[in-house]
C-alpha cells in the first residue's frame, strides 16, 4: 500500500544520479565549469563548491544517461578533465536512491 502511494504522487524513482567530484589548483576553476559545461550539455548541476587559497574542489550532479552521452568519444571523461592540467584527482560517485522526498 505504501509502495502504491509514493508511485502514485513521484516519490519512487530509480533514476542513478552521479556526482563528477574534480580538485583542483584554483587557477583552474573557470577553466573546469566550462569542461563541465561542455562535456554534460549545460546538464551538470553544480551542488558544492569549496576552495582555499590554492585549490578547488568541485562538486557536480549529473545522470547516469548524460554521463554515458559523454564518455561515448575517444577519450572518458575524466582524461578530458585531466587535460587541463594540475588536476588533483577526479571521482564519479554513484547516488542510488531508491526513494526520495
């Protein structure tokens, strides 16, 4: 019965969220927001973004879908962001909420 209510009013997805998560030198900021921008079709949505005097990390939501769109080229998305040089690290982290609110 409850399945049926949250179904009902859009509380059950099982829609695969990921974070794309980059740190940084901080000089590289405007240069990884317009990566970002292209590489997900203005579809990342950016969720933190937390520096210091010397670096950047970033936080990025993005589907399952757009991500797969964008790895479809030669190279994965993380190469692409490596790229740009003095790149920390970059992870992709699966969210996967059955139900939300």
């Amino acid at each position: 019965m409850v399945f049926i209510v949250l179904f009902i009013f859009g509380m059950f997805k099982n829609d695969q969220r990921m974070l794309l998560i980059i740190r940084s030198k901080r000089k590289n900021l405007s240069a990884i927001q317009a990566m970002v921008f292209n590489l997900f079709d203005r579809k990342a949505v950016m969720r933190v973004q937390n520096t210091t005097s010397e670096t950047v990390e970033l936080i990025y939501e993005i589907s399952s879908a757009i991500l797969k769109k964008a790895e479809l080229g030669k190279h994965s998305v993380c190469d692409k962001i490596y790229e740009i040089g003095d790149i920390e690290y970059v992870n992709i982290v699966m969210q996967n909420d059955e139900v939300s609110g």
